[in-house]
C-alpha cells in the first residue's frame, strides 16, 4: 500500500494500474492484495492510484480459495468495491 501511496503521490497526473492475471494469485496472497487496495481506496486519487484494473480469467469475486476456504468472497470479501466487470469472448479473425 505504502509503494502505491508514494506512486500515486509522486505522479503528476492520476495513475492507473492494471494488475494482470491477478486470479493466478493463491489464498492469503490473494485476500492481501485485496486488503490493501481497500485500504487505500478512500486516499485517491492524490494518495493512491485513481482506478485499479484486476485482470484474469475469472471475476475475482468468483475466486475459489484452493485451501478449503470459503468458495467465493463474498460481500465479506476486503475487496467489495467493484464497479464493472467485463467478459472478453474470444476474438473472431476480423477482429
């Protein structure tokens, strides 16, 4: 959070950042990720990145913790912040 505060801080204009794969990231490693982008939420956009953009295959919501845990996140998830979520098909060749 520290190192996204200081970025965002240090940029003259607001910053973005778009964390790609973001589903690969496994249990507390996930849940930490999550938790620190919450808690800098309220600081932006001068204090922290204006808009934050999790890519992967999956919602992150829909994230199923591979240890036994809960099988989705929830509304009790650190991360209930979400404005839209978007789903790419596959492109066709004129795409």
């Amino acid at each position: 959070q520290t190192v996204l505060q200081g970025w965002a801080m240090a940029s003259p204009l607001p910053l973005v950042v778009f964390l790609d794969e973001i589903d690969s990231l496994e249990d507390q490693t996930l849940i930490s990720i999550l938790r620190q982008l919450r808690a800098g939420y309220p600081n932006r956009p001068q204090g922290f990145p204006h808009s934050v953009g999790l890519i992967g295959m999956r919602d992150v919501r829909d994230y199923k913790v591979k240890s036994g845990g809960s099988e989705r996140l929830n509304t009790s998830s650190p991360f209930n912040i979400k404005a839209e979520s978007l789903t790419l098909s596959n492109f066709s060749f004129t795409d």
